[in-house]
C-alpha cells in the first residue's frame, strides 16, 4: 500500500505548495486536484477495511489508524509542552489555544511536530473565534465534526451544519448562509453578543418568507438517495412516495440514485398529495410550510447554540455550552 500511494501522496504535496505560491486565481485550480487526490486516498484507507477488497486487509486497516493515532497523540504532548491547550484533535488536525501567539511560533511548532512524527504539519490559520457545536446525544459536549469559525482575514469554515448538508433545500441553506456571513462581521466574542439582535432578525425574514409562501418550487427540494429499489420501501416515507410518482411516470430507479421532491402536505392527508417528485415541479403552488419552518429553526438554532448557548429558550431545556474562545488554532497534517 506505501508504494501504490506514495506517488499520489508527493503529487497532492506539490499541488498544495503550488496553490500557495500562484496568484489567487490560479490557486483554485490546484486547490481542486489536490481536494480530488485527498478523496482518492480516503477512499483507499476505507477500502483497507472492506471486507471484499481485492487487495484490502482488516489488519491493514487497524495498522493505519494505529499509526495515526500514535502520531496525533505525539503533537499533542509536544503541543502541551510548549504551553499550548489543546481543545480538540481530528484524525490529522488539532486545535490549539494560547494567549497572544504568534504565527511564527505556530509554524516553528508545526517544524517540530513533522520532524518527531513524519507528518508533514501546516497551519491551516489562525481563528477569530470557532464555536463548537454540542453534541445531540450529550448536550454537554461538543463535537469535533460539527463547528465553525472565522479567520483572520474573515473567511469562514464550517462543518457539518446544515448548510453542508446536500438534502438541505436551498432556501434552508440560504437562510444559515446568511446568519453566519453576518456574524463573520464580528473579531471578538463581544462583537459577536453585540451581533445577536441582527441575527434574529435575519431569522425572522427567512421564517416570513415561508409563512408568506410564494416561493419557487426549486427553492424548497429536498435531495435524498435511495437506499433500495421503490418497490422495496415498507413504509410510505417522503422518499418511498417520490420515488413511486417517479416510477409510475415510467423512470426506472435503483439504489444510490437520487431523488428530488417537495414536501406539499402534512402527514395524515392523503398519500399523493404528500409531496410533489422533481421534476413534476411546474405550477406547484402549495408547500408544507410548517416542514420547512422546523428545518429553518433546525438551522438557526444551530448558529445560534454555536455562538450563544441553548440558554433559557434552548431546545428542550438542554444546558448551555461554553462560550467560543476567540483565536483557536486549527493545524492539517497530510493524508
């Protein structure tokens, strides 16, 4: 397995170091081959573990995420030794704290971390502020899949919230979009107390417009994959039902595809109504207005436990998190 990816682990290597050195809009470029070659090898370290592999091997599999834990437990020590906390570790990043770092510090620390480890260690950035969310089977702790924050030089980073999702519908995703650009705005937890009224706000116009309705249809589908064939489905889910008007049009489906619709009417009215399949789409009026106000409130809770806790009105009484700690350091080691 080292020699079939080390060709591409040295190719992903130079197309990031040319991504730094060319004009921004260059850097795009290189910055999506070495995403693809990044997902190339992902899937070769699932592929270990499959149990059908052709060249896979369990043993394999359990070797890789034993060496990369040893490496990740290694920049940790280092990292605490240098007067660093660590407040979160990812399979090959970490974040860090410490009161007035500097970027040279940082990058010396990364310099340490690859030559006692092997992995080559950068530093993605330095964070304004980064709001872990909490955990929705233990509220009181946070997880390291689900967060976001801002740069230093205002760029955002989320993960796992709702606008990352791909069934999202696109006003839902519109709507997060736009609460957490506004609260970019803001370079200090103060800033970001002084920003709650705006975000509200904000909410409250996206929660008008779907009162309101008026909307075109395409703002409201909703993109899930089929986990079996049509005639499989037991219980007449959303996705069970679009893919049904699909297949009574004649479309032929089978596992993996996607599916397309709109939630039109409540559950308990009739079946046919309940949602509308893409692309029968044209002259659709009516929606479900009370679906997609609960995932729009799914969506701003999200910010808004991110950044100010569950507090009095959080969902269901859940106690509030620690507030985000401003200048967190995020560090990428190589696949």
């Amino acid at each position: 397995m080292p020699r079939v990816l080390r060709p591409l682990l040295e190719l992903r290597a130079r197309l990031k170091a040319r991504a730094r050195e060319v004009e921004p809009e260059l850097a795009e470029s290189y910055r999506e081959r070495q995403n693809a070659l990044k997902w190339m090898l992902v899937t070769c370290f699932g592929y270990l573990g499959y149990k059908n592999a052709r060249f896979g091997r369990i043993e394999a599999h359990e070797a890789v995420t034993a060496h990369g834990r040893d490496k990740l437990l290694t920049a940790k020590e280092i990292v605490e030794a240098a007067g660093f906390r660590v407040l979160h570790g990812l399979t090959d990043c970490l974040w860090i704290a410490k009161p007035s770092m500097t970027r040279e510090e940082l990058e010396a620390l990364c310099r340490k971390i690859t030559r006692a480890t092997g992995v080559g260690m950068a530093l993605e950035g330095v964070y304004r502020w980064l709001a872990f969310l909490p955990s929705r089977q233990e509220p009181t702790r946070p997880v390291a899949t689900r967060y976001f924050g801002v740069f230093e030089d205002g760029s955002l980073k989320v993960r796992g919230l709702s606008c990352r999702r791909r069934d999202t519908p696109p006003v839902i995703r519109r709507a997060q979009e736009a609460l957490l650009a506004e609260a970019a705005r803001a370079g200090t937890p103060a800033e970001l107390v002084a920003l709650r009224p705006r975000l509200r706000e904000l909410a409250e116009g996206f929660r008008r417009r779907l009162r309101e309705g008026g909307l075109l249809p395409q703002e409201l589908v909703i993109t899930r994959v089929l986990s079996r064939a049509p005639e499989d489905f037991k219980v007449e889910t959303a996705v069970a039902l679009a893919a049904r008007q699909l297949t009574a049009a004649g479309i032929t489906l089978a596992p993996g595809e996607k599916v397309r619709y709109v939630h039109r009417e409540p559950k308990g009215g009739p079946k046919e109504l309940r949602v509308a399949a893409a692309p029968f789409l044209e002259g659709l009026e009516d929606y479900d207005a009370a679906f997609y106000l609960e995932l729009l409130e799914r969506a701003v809770r999200e910010v808004e436990e991110g950044l100010y806790g569950a507090g009095e009105g959080g969902e269901k009484g859940r106690r509030a998190p620690r507030p985000p700690v401003p200048r967190q350091l995020r560090l990428w080691g190589q696949e």
